[in-house]
C-alpha cells in the first residue's frame, strides 16, 4: 500500500508557522503516529481513492497555550 501520509505532514500548523512555535512530535510519541498513518489514514485514503487533507494532528504543548 502507497504511504500517503508523513510525519512532517502531521507536525504542519500555521499558527505555529506565523507564532514561530516549533511544533515537533516527541520521539515517545513517534511510534502513535507511524501507527495512526499506516494503520488508519493510508488504509482510508486507499479506499477512498480521493485525497485526504490534515488540517492539524499535532499540537505540542506551546502551540495549545
């Protein structure tokens, strides 16, 4: 199955952008997410045959605040 997904993808925010907030997923958190994408998004973006947009996955504590 074609990985549509990245971790990079899910660390995307524009708010952190514009804030200069480097939004980064922890290391412990890294193998949830790798889950999440192979696992749940690339099956569903499979099925579906349609792009699929993340708007925000990750938020680290300095971005919620």
């Amino acid at each position: 199955m074609q990985n549509y997904f990245t971790l990079e993808e899910m660390e995307q925010s524009q708010i952190a952008k514009v804030k200069g907030i480097e939004n980064k997923i922890p290391t412990s958190l890294l193998v949830n997410f790798e889950t999440l994408i192979n696992e749940v998004l690339n099956p569903i973006r499979f099925q579906y045959e349609q792009p699929i947009t993340v708007n925000s996955c990750y938020r680290c504590k300095e971005l919620n605040e």
